[in-house]
C-alpha cells in the first residue's frame, strides 16, 4: 500500500513514497515509476503516488523542470491485469479509467513544468500513453513503444488516441493501434513518437542534461507556451491568436521578460530565475 508522504532523509521537503521514486538535482525532479519486478506496470498503490509526485513537482516553484523513467528494464508496461483478473464489470472499469487514468494524465499534461519522458525498455498500452503525455521524450535505442490494447480485444485508453491521432494522423495511429507491434525506438522517431533516441547506457545522462537546461529557461513562459500549444490543438486560427494574445500579456509582467529583454540589448546571456 501507499504510505503518506514523508521527509526524505536529504531532504526536508521530499516526499517519499512505495511505488515512486523521488530524487533532486537541483531545479530537477526525477520522478521513477519503482514496480521493476512489474516492469512498472499501472497499478492502484503507483496511480496514486505518481499523482501525488506529480502534485508536488507542480506546487514546488523551486522545480523547474521534471523527468519521468521507470526502475529495472523497462519503462511501463501499461495496466497492471492482475487487477483486471477477476472480470470487472462495465462500470467497475469506465470508474477505472476515469478515476484513475484521467486524473494521472491530466497531472502530466497539466503540469505547468517541462515533463520529460526517459523511456527504457518498453512502454506498452498506457505505459505508452503517459510517455506521449509528456512534453519531450528521449529513448534509448533499445527501448521500444507498443500500443498493446489491441492484444487483449481492448481498445487504446488513457488517451492514448488522444495523443496518437494529433502526432502522427490518423492512418498511422489506426495501423498501431490495430497491429499492437512493438516499434523501435528508431521507428518511434521517424513516426514523430519520440524528440530524441541515444545510446541505452547514455539515457539517464542525456535526459538529466536536456532536463538542467529546460531548468534555466523562463519556466513561465514556458508554462504559458504549453497552454498555448494545447489550447491550438482544438481550436481554430482566431481564437488560438485570442489566446495567444492573453498569455502574452501574462507573460509580460514576469521578471523572466523583462530580464530576457534586457539580455537581448545589452548582447549577454540572460539569466532567467522561472519568474
């Protein structure tokens, strides 16, 4: 079971949990999905710490940037089917989906800091969902991504369609979800799934050095540019421009705007502070 957040040893303000791994370097959180004997597979006890994390690194503003990997060999392995053995009915299900996957997607999305997937071994049905419901992904070479739903005469939830569909269309999110092939991290770029594929022994340092320098960018404008990226995904040219135009004039009265202005006439390196 899940235990309340407690102090970490180093750290008076870390949460510590069973099923998640919480560790700090810095403005960079990583957050390590910690059932390796499950291969990290979606669970009641990790739902509920990974939410919970996700909570802090969102309230935190001395976080600016986070990475989200999994413990062992693999990234995520989707839904846990242990808990699905007993065949629940219709509605014990639809309660599982929207009260467990809807609110831990919904915490990635809407985490208002740059989320950076380090994908390691496989990430399969909704493992591969909450990779694509971060802002960035690496992979290692190795790792590979299948949407599995398929496999077991499921259709693909946890928003996985969601996020398929607007990344990379509709025939070639139709072709994954029907064939539940296992796509190689190379495949994975070329399709869009993925920003960048390193060396397997290279991905924890690749993803730590990306995520220290998303760290020293404007975390609010930052945060304001994902809202306005969400927000164009479903809306038309005017009223994205509407939009637009609102968080600019947010994004105006930071410290971050005027430090960057200022950066830009004196010819230095500006020193953002994510405020």
């Amino acid at each position: 079971m899940s235990e309340t957040p407690t102090a970490d040893a180093q750290s008076t303000d870390m949460p510590t949990y069973d099923t998640v791994q919480v560790e700090r370097d810095g403005a960079v959180v990583t957050l390590t999905m910690n059932r390796p004997e499950r291969r990290n597979a979606l669970h009641p006890s990790l739902d509920r710490d990974l939410r919970d994390a996700l909570g802090y690194v969102t309230e935190d503003e001395s976080v600016r940037a986070v990475v989200l990997t999994g413990a062992g060999d693999g990234f995520c392995a989707g839904a846990d089917l242990s808990v699905l053995k007993d065949g629940p009915t219709p509605e014990d299900l639809y309660e599982h989906l929207t009260t467990r996957y809807l609110p831990l997607i919904e915490s990635l999305r809407g985490c208002p800091k740059p989320v950076l997937a380090g994908v390691n071994g496989i990430a399969a049905g909704a493992g591969m969902a909450l990779a694509l419901a971060c802002d960035l992904i690496v992979m290692a070479d190795d790792a590979a991504m299948i949407m599995a739903f398929s496999q077991i005469g499921f259709v693909p939830d946890s928003g996985a369609s969601y996020f398929l569909v607007r990344q990379i269309g509709y025939a070639r999110a139709f072709e994954l979800a029907a064939e539940a092939r296992s796509i190689d991290a190379e495949r994975c770029r070329d399709m869009g799934l993925t920003n960048r594929v390193v060396p397997g022994t290279d991905l924890v340092g690749a993803t730590q050095e990306w995520a220290q320098h998303l760290a020293q960018r404007p975390t609010t404008a930052l945060a304001l540019t994902k809202e306005a990226l969400q927000f164009a995904q479903d809306h038309d040219l005017k009223e994205t421009i509407e939009f637009e135009s609102e968080l600019q004039m947010n994004a105006l009265q930071t410290r971050d705007h005027r430090e960057g202005l200022a950066a830009f006439l004196e010819k230095r390196d500006p020193d953002f502070r994510g405020e």
